[in-house]
C-alpha cells in the first residue's frame, strides 16, 4: 500500500515508484479529487493494456479520483480493439 495516497498534503513525495522515475513528488490524491476539471492524455501503443483494464472497471488509482475527461489515440485503444 502506497503511504503518499493517504496524506493531505496538496504535493506528496513518491519513493520507490514501480514506474520511471523512482523517486519524486506528485500531487495528492486529495488535491486531484479536489480538481475543477480533470483531463488525462494516453498516446502510444504502450498505453493500450493500461487504458483496456481501465476500461473494464478495474480498481486503480485513476479511477479513485472522480470524473476525467480522457483523450487516447487509435494506438492507445488498439488492444482493445483488436487493432495493432
């Protein structure tokens, strides 16, 4: 369980972090949640298991912070899709 999800704090720093780069600060989840208007961007084919398993209700952490407004290429939905 990751410690940083839990603080209040508008920043949180992120260690050991199972992606690139290992260590660095980021914005709470309760600054995200507290967001007017949340937007993300997802481009590539490396994006497309990440945004299928989205897009099937799995639990992650994306979608713990309400409403987003998502943009993705083709690339990005290809497996979902069938496409490559």
């Amino acid at each position: 369980d990751n410690v940083a999800l839990q603080q209040s704090e508008a920043v949180v720093a992120v260690h050991d972090s199972p992606k690139p780069p290992a260590d660095r600060v980021s914005l709470s989840l309760s600054t995200l949640r507290q967001a007017r208007l949340r937007v993300v961007l997802a481009a590539g084919a490396s994006k497309a298991a990440i945004i299928a398993r989205i897009r099937r209700g799995e639990t992650l952490l994306v979608n713990q912070v309400g409403d987003i407004h998502w943009f993705v290429d083709e690339a990005a939905v290809a497996e979902e899709s069938g496409q490559q």
